[in-house]
C-alpha cells in the first residue's frame, strides 16, 4: 500500500514524525493539550453525533503529559514557548497514546539536549517491545546503528544495501555502502 498522506497514516494505524516538527509537526500557537487532542480526535468522541468529550480530551492529554514527562506550566501553554525537548515530546506523545502498528521517525532527536534524546531512545525501545514497527531516518550514523535492527542505506534516492545488526553492523562496512 502506498501512503499519501495523514489520512492513509492514520488509516493503517500509522504515525510520521517529521524532521521539522516546528513546521510539520505541532501547532506551535496551540496549547500542549489540543496539540496532544486533534491527533486523537476519533478516540476522543462519542456517541451517534462524534460529540467530542471534553473529559475525555482532559484525561488523554493530562495521561500523556505524566507518561511523556512533559516539562510545563500546565496543558494550557502554548507549545511555542517550551524547549526543543519538550516540544518532541508533545509531538511523541500525541501520536503514542493511540494503538499504533507502525511509526515513521524522521530523526527524532534533532534539537533535543542529551537527556531528551537518551528518553526518546528508551521510549523506542518500549515501542519495538509493544511490537511496534519503527522506521528511523537518520544522519548520524551512532544513531542508527545503535537503534536499529536493520540499515537501509539510500543514496540518489535508491537503496545502496541492506545491512543486518547480526552480520553487517561494522561502521567501516556501512561507510563503504553509503559511498
């Protein structure tokens, strides 16, 4: 199947986190709960009339906030005014609090200081043992290969080589299929 937009993502119980959340990600003058919310839209309504439940809005985003440990004032700040971290944090989070198949990260610890990138790490790592399918795209090459089971080197935007954790993951040998 191919996926051509937030609607297929969704459909499929997919999630994408784009490289830029600023401006692809988050809605910066919005507060961390709708940001958390409009994601969830679908688990948040109910009856015949997909009235949408304030007190459902409230638990979800108050939830995600503990489980995701955002550092705020409240569900109420504007997302513009937190840190880079904290900001990546909003944007997991709205994504992870639904049943998810998949997630596409799109280098999801750019901006972030050391403590926040080790936290998003160990959230991945929960992830895989949900069974949850993780494709990461990143430029640092500790990254990847910490982080993966599998490398798909992409280059003239074809894949150069396929490199598996059990047989492949030397730096030299994945440096040789990148150039």
């Amino acid at each position: 199947m191919q996926l051509k937009g937030p609607k297929d993502m969704i459909r499929t119980n997919g999630a994408y986190l784009s490289k830029d959340r600023d401006a692809d990600g988050l809605m910066l003058d919005a507060s961390i709960g709708q940001n958390i919310s409009v994601p969830n839209v679908r688990l948040l309504t109910q009856g015949p009339l997909k009235f949408l439940s304030p007190a459902r809005v409230n638990k979800l985003a108050n939830k995600a906030s503990v489980d995701f440990e955002i550092k705020s004032s409240g569900l109420g700040q504007v997302v513009k005014s937190l840190s880079g971290g904290n900001k990546q944090k909003v944007n997991l989070s709205r994504w992870l609090v639904q049943d998810l198949e998949y997630v596409i990260l799109d280098c999801p610890t750019r901006g972030v200081d050391i403590g926040v990138k080790a936290y998003i790490y160990g959230v991945m790592k929960q992830m895989k043992e949900k069974g949850i399918a993780i494709i990461l795209i990143s430029d640092e090459l500790p990254e990847a290969m910490g982080m993966s089971d599998r490398l798909l080197v992409m280059k003239d935007h074809e894949m150069a080589g396929m490199l598996s954790r059990t047989t492949d993951f030397i730096e030299d040998k994945i440096i040789e299929v990148m150039l």
